[in-house]
C-alpha cells in the first residue's frame, strides 16, 4: 500500500477540500495511517486547474511579484460531451419521443472481448474510486448545467486568439527560482520557474538538442494520425495540428535522450494500431520494455464520466498512458492505475503527471516532454505549440506579493 500515494488537488471545491484535509490530517495523527490506506489504491484524483495556479503562485512582473490564475473557464465541464448537432437531437428527442421501433439505429459490432474485459475493469475501478471522493464531498452536484457553452466559447477564443501569433524555431529558458514574464512579438508569456524550452518540430531534435541520455523521465504526447482530426482539419486549421504516421515517431531519438534507469511515458488514444505500434515498432526501436497501463478518465465537475463507457467502436471517457523503462532496469510501476481529472475544453491538453510519477524518479529528476503544450517548473519542453498555454492573455494577475529579481534568457 506504501507504493500508492494520493494526490488531490480537485478543481472548484476548494473549501471542501480544505474541511476533508482538516479532517484526514487529525484521522492520520490518530491512526498513524497514510491516505493510501484509506482512500485510491487504485489511482489518483488531480487537478490541471490548481496545478497550474500553484506554479504561478509567484510570477515576476513589472511591479513587482504577483501571483496568477489560469482561466478557469476552460475547465468548465459541467456536462457530458455533447456536438451541436447532438444536443439539438437530444432536446427534439425530448419533445417528441417516439417508440424505440421506430427509430431506425445503427448496430454496431461489439469490441473484442479482451477489450470489453479492460473497459469494465475501468468502469468499476472508475465508480469505487468517485464514490469515495463523492462520499467525502469532493464533488457538488449543484453545478450550473450548460452544456459546456461557455468552456466552448472560452475554448474557440483562444484557438482565434493564438493560432496566428505562434512563435517557431526558438529557444528560450528560465533559471531563476521564480516564474517570469516574458514579451516577444508584442505578446507576453509566462514562464514557469526552473524551465527550458525548444520551440522546434520533432524532426529536428538531433540538431538541435544534446543527445547525452541525460533525461530520468521523457513524456510524449503525439499528435497521432486520426481520421476525424483529418476531416476536421479541412473545415478549421484553427482547430486541428500536424499529425505524424507510427512510422516518424520510430525516429525520433528517445533511446539517446533517456538515462540508463529512465522511464518513458506515452499519452495513446484508444486505437487498436496506435497501442501495436507503441508495443512492436516504437519501444523496441527507442530500447523501452513496456511496464504498465495507465488510464486517464475524463469527468465533468459532478464527477461524471464526460461520455459514456461503450462496449461498441466509439469514443469512450478515457484516454491512455504507456509506460516502459530502459530495457536493463527493473522498476517497479504499478499497472492500471487511474488518473481522474476535469479535462480543459482545449484538444491535447493534458493534466500534468509529475505529482503521480516523481515517486518513481530520483529526488530531483530532469524531465523532459516532447509534444508538449505548455511548460512546467524544472523541466525541458520541446514542440511547435509548447507556447500554446503560456500567452499571459490566459492568465489573471492577482495581488502582489513582493520584489524579487529574476532571470531569463531566450535565444
């Protein structure tokens, strides 16, 4: 039990979560217990919202010191998932429902049975975890329904308010201990404290970054080949990237950037051929032995599941997360284990995970994230949107706290 550690940082309950912590704190004095003896051997509860308040708890500005907030109102999910064209079935459905007869329905074939086995494991795994989370108030149900509205519209702003203003073919760092402003091209950024960045496409990384094996940890986040985002794509540039086939992400030069005891973690879709390319083709090409399974299941602010489990080909409300280590190292990481978290309405960006794996890394690891999004406190981050959620527009400046100098370099 000692190996499953619990992390809560849950978004929006605040207060609650101020009286459960009270309460556990006097429970672990009195029983001499850890939380995992009590609540989530099976995963872990977090928060993207507060993580990254708690970074930009101290951010250096003109002024002085401020503390930041991210804008809240992309992790506004309060509903299930639902397009347009859905919600407006649904509400016609509701004032003229009609036999089931009559409705003519699609039948899909059901998954595989080894599939079927996975997703009920999760789903039960999934509802004795949120019902004690919800047994200790750590979700409301008294939340305003909309069905998402305002986190779409907040989500659409800042694709139309950043798509155009990316900057490329940049490197750039903060070494100082705290977070900092930083302006290029009129638009000002917020950089994390203790960070690097490489603002460069993946195909280049062997010219531009050393290949010492200098990394405990590598995270990717690969813009996977999806038919879908495809057809997307050609309505709305705005709200798709550039996907890369299995056979580019064989290349990219992980084996010489991982240290001989590193742990390498994916972020995989659902996709039968996504998971044998990361198992036949891609571990075995970067030097990884495939570990374990992670789950990441996305809720609404009630604790529901953002869609439904299907046991039939489709979206389902979780996404996964591969993990291996160099192939002379045996490390022990626990297999199927479950992230939960209130997704950002914003596509592929994903809840940090440092908070769940440092217990698996040294004390003070070098991290490295490729594909990445946004920067994080003493890591290094490489990709061509690895800005995308450091534009200060999305942040709120807070109070002031107090002078202190602070340090960057952008090359």
């Amino acid at each position: 039990m000692g190996s499953n550690r619990f992390y809560i940082l849950l978004h929006s309950f605040d207060r609650k979560i101020q009286d459960f912590r009270s309460k556990f704190q006097m429970a672990a004095r009195l029983t001499n217990v850890t939380p995992s003896d009590i609540f989530f051997s099976n995963g872990w509860i977090i928060s993207h919202l507060e993580y990254l308040n708690n970074v930009y708890k101290s951010v250096t500005t003109e002024t002085g010191l401020h503390s930041l907030t991210f804008n809240n109102m992309l992790f506004e999910i309060n509903s299930q998932y639902l397009r347009q064209n859905q919600i407006a079935r649904s509400m016609q459905d509701e004032a003229n429902p009609l036999p089931n007869k009559t409705r003519k329905r699609k039948r899909n074939k059901l998954l595989p049975q080894d599939h079927l086995d996975e997703i009920s494991f999760i789903q039960q795994t999934f509802n004795k975890l949120i019902s004690s989370a919800k047994l200790n108030g750590l979700f409301c149900d008294n939340i305003l329904i909309d069905n998402n509205e305002a986190a779409r519209s907040t989500s659409e702003k800042v694709y139309s308010d950043t798509f155009h203003q990316r900057l490329q073919n940049l490197h750039g760092y903060n070494n100082s201990d705290v977070a900092i402003i930083w302006e290029a091209q009129y638009k000002k950024y917020v950089f994390p404290k203790k960070c690097s960045f490489y603002c460069y496409d993946v195909r280049n990384m062997m010219q531009k970054m050393e290949l010492n094996n200098q990394y405990d940890f590598v995270l990717l986040d690969p813009p996977w080949w999806n038919k879908s985002i495809r057809r997307k794509k050609s309505k709305s540039v705005e709200a798709s990237y550039q996907m890369m086939y299995n056979e580019e992400l064989v290349k990219i030069p992980v084996g010489k950037l991982l240290c001989s005891s590193g742990i390498v973690a994916i972020w995989c879709t659902n996709a039968p051929s996504h998971l044998h390319s990361i198992f036949n083709e891609i571990f075995p090409s970067w030097g990884i032995t495939y570990k374990a399974k992670w789950y990441w299941v996305k809720v609404t602010q009630m604790g529901n599941t953002i869609c439904n489990f299907t046991s039939t080909p489709g979206k389902q409300p979780y996404e996964l997360i591969i993990l291996g280590c160099a192939s002379d190292v045996n490390v022990n990481i626990p297999d199927s284990k479950l992230i939960i978290s209130v997704p950002s309405a914003v596509h592929s960006h994903k809840p940090p995970l440092m908070e769940v794996i440092k217990e698996y890394l040294p004390t003070e690891p070098k991290c490295l994230e490729i594909f990445a999004r946004y920067l994080l406190p003493g890591w290094t981050s490489w990709g061509l949107e690895v800005l995308k959620f450091q534009d200060l527009s999305l942040y709120t400046i807070l109070e002031h706290v107090k002078n202190k100098d602070a340090t960057e370099s952008v090359d």
